[in-house]
C-alpha cells in the first residue's frame, strides 16, 4: 500500500507557502521549500521545510525538475507560481501537480475567465470595448496575477488616456464597471474525492493606497494629488451574514461545474470567487483565482467556518494536503494530479 512517506509536499517561498508547508507538516508529510536566494528567513524561522532549495530566479524551478521527480515531490500551485512560472509554460511541468494545470491559464486572461463565469451564472460588471465608451467610473485592470499592482480608475476616455501613459507596454487590460458595494472574497475548497464543496473562509483585502488615503480630508488628498494605487498589502478576515451563505455555495457549485466544460478535470482544489457586494447583496463577481489565494494567509489555525466542520485546525494548505493524503491513502493520487 503507498504511504504518504514515500512523498514529499513542494512549493515556492512566496504568497502561501507558509500555510501550504505547515498544513503539510500537520498532516504528516516531509516538505521542500524552493526559495530566492536571500528570501529564506521567514521559512527558516518558523521551522515549516524540511529542505530548502535556494534559487536565483523562480524560473529557474524548471531546472530542478529531475530532482524534485526523484524525491517524489508534488508541487502546489500559488499566486507567485502562476505569476513567475506563466500559464502558458505550466504543460511544462512535469513534477506531480496538485491540481488541473490547464485551469490557470482561465484566470490569467480576463476574457476567457469571463467566458467561464458567466456560462456559470455569476452576476458580473459590465466590460467596454474600448476607452471611447466609457460612461461610467470604470477600473483599468491588467492581465495576470500581480495582486492588484498597476489597477487605476478612469471616469472617462480622457481619465483613462491619462492614467495609461503610466503603464507603457501593458497594452491587454480590461475596461470594468467600478461597482460600488462591500468587496468580498470568498475561499472555496472542492475535493474530487469526496465531490464536495467546501467553504473555508472570506476575507477583504487590504489596498495601498486605496485604504489609506481616507484617512486624510478630500481638500487634502486633491491638493496632494495623489494617484489611487490598489496594491494588495494584506488581508482582513471577515464573516458574513449566515442568510447569505447559501448564494455563496450556489455560486461555487456552479463555478465548478462550469470548469469541466473547459478543460481536463476542470477545477478542484482551492479556488477563491473575488466579488462586491451591493447595499442589495448582490454579488457581483469580477474574477477567479483558481489555487489558493494569500487571503487564506489569516486562517492558519481555522476559520469559523473550518471549526463548524473539523474539530482540529484546517487551514487550506492543510486541507490540500488532507486531500492528497486521502488520495495516496486510498490509491487514487492519480485523481487530484493535473
């Protein structure tokens, strides 16, 4: 019978790895931390890899592979990987992958994730073609995981011509709707095992300098001119009202099913639905992260909703590796590999 000794858990030193190697550890697996050179500390610290590779550059990751293949390691997927790696080079990886690698390209380009959520049935807000049909206050977003880095808002073409003069080269943006509401996101865990759904928690980010600047007087920040900036900083936990939850696993389930249309065995594992909530509560849903987003980072001991549901700790790192242990334990590891 295969035991979970015989596999190691890997990821890169970056987003959630700190989750993903303790959840990891917690279930009973040795685990690999790939680092850049100088970045080791925080994995050092809290004592969660068992090894670490220094690296100059994550694209380097590649040239690790045979070895990693040796050791057996199964690499999860993050922010950071998706970023650095690219979607387009993730049929590349031929080390065990927890999840469908496919997917990722869906949210790394905003069309074709619009296609899959909307065939989902997500209220979402309305996209222009083009700057010329800018009618309303609208947030200029770029291509790929970068954590909200370069987004600005434009009320009109002239707004948007303006602030694009500050982002040369990035020439694939979408022009969306700025819904004003509550924004909330949402972290899914789907296991292909049990074929269920799960919800692990919610969170807000924390935007620089978005958050910030209503801290100062609307005279001050015109006089001061300041550009708004929606850089993600950090992460806030949040707990919804119950009456809503059943909307939120509806939109979920539906998500998932949708993914099978696309690719392989569409989506499973974590996933996070990034939505505004308006004074309706209506959620509009702008976007999917289809791994495990940093919002999860505030629940390395459990969410209330985890505690409802596990009677021990369960953050998503460690219920990535519950979901391979369970995978191993019961000779279906093949199952949640993509």
């Amino acid at each position: 019978m295969p035991s979970i000794k015989d596999y190691k858990i890997a990821t890169l030193g970056s987003h959630s790895a700190l989750q993903i190697l303790k959840g990891a550890k917690d279930e009973g697996f040795e685990t690999i931390c790939i680092c850049m050179k100088g970045k080791t500390k925080p994995y050092e610290s809290y004592k969660v890899a068992d090894r670490i590779i220094e690296i100059d550059k994550f694209d380097e990751f590649f040239t690790l592979q045979d070895e990693l293949i040796k050791e057996k390691a199964i690499i999860i997927p993050h922010g950071s990987f998706v970023s650095y790696i690219g979607p387009k080079r993730m049929n590349d990886v031929k080390v065990m992958h927890y999840g469908t690698k496919g997917i990722l390209e869906f949210e790394s380009d905003r069309e074709k994730e619009r296609e899959w959520l909307l065939d989902a049935g997500c209220r979402m807000p309305r996209i222009f073609d083009k700057p010329e049909d800018i009618d309303v206050p609208v947030i200029v977003k770029f291509h790929g995981a970068n954590g909200g880095k370069g987004y600005f808002v434009a009320n009109s073409p002239e707004d948007f011509y303006e602030g694009i003069k500050h982002y040369p080269g990035n020439e694939k943006y979408v022009l969306q709707e700025y819904i004003v509401g509550v924004p909330m996101y949402t972290h899914y865990f789907y296991s292909p095992l049990t074929e269920e759904l799960e919800i692990m928690s919610f969170d807000k980010r924390y935007e620089s300098n978005a958050d910030s600047i209503g801290r100062i007087s609307a005279q001050d920040q015109l006089d001061a001119k300041i550009k708004t900036s929606y850089t993600i900083t950090g992460n806030m936990p949040l707990v919804i009202r119950e009456s809503m939850l059943p909307d939120v696993f509806e939109m979920g389930e539906n998500v998932v099913k949708a993914s099978r249309k696309l690719v392989g065995k569409g989506l499973y594992g974590p996933f996070c639905l990034e939505a505004i909530v308006d004074p309706n509560l209506n959620f509009y849903v702008f976007e999917i992260s289809a791994r495990i987003v940093a919002g999860t980072n505030p629940f390395v001991h459990g969410s209330p909703y985890t505690w409802l549901r596990y009677d021990e700790p369960m953050s998503t790192g460690r219920r990535i590796a519950r979901d391979i242990k369970m995978a191993i334990e019961q000779d279906r590891l093949a199952e949640v590999l993509g």
